[in-house]
C-alpha cells in the first residue's frame, strides 16, 4: 500500500513538472510574438491617374473624325462638297481613301493653299500702235459669297410636320410618295446619293460658299452630282427612305451649321 502511495506520489511530481515547463514554453512563445516587430503592409499602386492621354483637338482646317461619321457628313457639317473633301485629302495623301476613315483620322475640311491653279488669259493678236498702254494683268475674282438673308422658295406643298429644333436640324414637309421635290434656290447639286444614314436618298445643293440646303427621304432622285440647277425646278420626288412615313426633310446650312430655314422662305 505505501509503495502504490509512493508511486502516485512520484507521477504526480512528474506531471507537474511538465505542466510546469508547458507553460513556461507558451509564455516564451508569446513574449516572443509580441516583441517581434510587424511588417509594414503592401503598399497598394493607385493606377487610376494612369488614364489614356486625350486626344489633342483638330488642327485648323482639319477635322478629327469619331465613330458614325462618313465622309459626306462631315462635308455636309462643315458647308463642303463631299467630292471637294475627297480631293483635297486625296492631293494631300494619295494613299486617302474617302470609303475608308476610322475614328481620329484627320480629314481636310478647307482647300489647301495653292491647290486651285489661276486661270490663264485668252492671248489677244498684237497691236500695231505704239502709243497702246498693256493690258493689265488678270486678277481673279473671289467665289462669291451671298449676303445675309438669302430667299428661298418652298422646297414642297405640304404641312410642316416638325419644326428646326436641337434634335430635328430641318424642318419636316408632309406629302405623298411621288410628290415633287423643287430646289429653293438656283445653285450647284454636290451630292445626290444615300450613304448618310438617316436621310436616305438625299440632295444636296450648293448655293454659293456660305448656303446649302438638304433634301432628304426622297424615294427618286432626278438630278446627279454636278448638275447646275435652277430655283424652283424638280430635283427629286418626295419619299419615305429612311422615315416612318412620306415626308421632306429640308435643311439649310450656314457655313456648315444648320439653321433655321422658315424665315428664310418667301
């Protein structure tokens, strides 16, 4: 019986040594934890101020072209001739290609300087008599440029459907398919096509360097690119091409910027 006391004795001296040293270890591993010094944490990179640099504006007399445009909008917006735009860029760069622009592409919206060669003077026969002063030179006369207040006549019979506003750059005639369509003021037709969408078979006139006007929705056109026009004569027949019902879709620009063309008619 005392060596079965003795034993337990024994044991228990040993498991509270151990007890003891477990502890002593854990204490340590703590003390050791909380002296060692934290690492700084990762440093996070802001790459929000790494944005694209933004495009730099147009140079003048050039045009930086964005998603949709074509390049008879473009001579539209700007009071040109679309082929006018094509064969200043294509003297320019001859690798331009008027069916092909891709967004920033610069286009040519003014005549380069130099591009257009004076006329030269008819030789007249000699004169005989010494006492002839000589002729003076040639000079060319500027394009004409029409004053403020151009008058134009009524493209078409019909009720005004829509009025110019921020959205409609023109007014809207309603009509019939087959109607006539007149030009509203004698002038020069620089584009007769349907390549700007939403105007569908669509006229343009040139009136001088300042006035255009638009003839759009048309379901036939009647007059071709180049065609010298006169004021009140059929140019087209109205339509509903690119439109939910038969209409003109009339616009008059101002050195390219659309206006409002009721007072302007007579």
């Amino acid at each position: 019986m005392r060596s079965h006391q003795n034993l337990i004795s024994i044991m228990s001296n040993r498991l509270s040594k151990n007890l003891l040293i477990a502890l002593m270890s854990a204490s340590l591993l703590l003390t050791v934890g909380c002296s060692t010094p934290r690492t700084k944490p990762a440093s996070v990179t802001d790459r929000t101020s790494a944005l694209p640099e933004p495009t730099p504006p147009a140079p003048p007399g050039y045009y930086r072209v964005k998603k949709g445009d074509t390049l008879a909008r473009i001579a539209l917006d700007h009071g040109q001739a679309p082929r006018d735009v094509a064969q200043w860029n294509l003297a320019a760069n001859p690798s331009f290609n008027p069916n092909v622009i891709e967004v920033d592409d610069l286009v040519l919206i003014r005549a380069p300087a130099g591009l257009k060669s004076a006329k030269v003077a008819d030789k007249k026969p000699a004169v005989d008599k010494a006492d002839t002063p000589a002729p003076a030179p040639e000079v060319l006369k500027p394009e004409v440029v029409a004053e403020p207040g151009i008058r134009l006549s009524s493209p078409a019979k019909g009720k005004i459907t829509q009025e110019f506003n921020e959205t409609n750059k023109g007014i809207d005639i309603a009509g019939k398919v087959g109607e006539p369509v007149l030009a509203a003021s004698e002038g020069k037709v620089v584009y007769a096509g349907n390549s700007l969408r939403g105007y569908g078979n669509l006229v343009i006139i040139k009136h001088d360097n300042t006035y255009l006007t638009a003839y759009a929705h048309n379901s036939k056109l009647l007059v071709k690119e180049g065609d010298a026009v006169r004021k009140g004569q059929k140019i087209a027949e109205m339509g509903d091409t690119d439109a939910t019902s038969p209409k003109l879709h009339f616009e008059l620009r101002v050195n390219g910027k659309p206006v409002n063309p009721t007072p302007y008619l007579q």
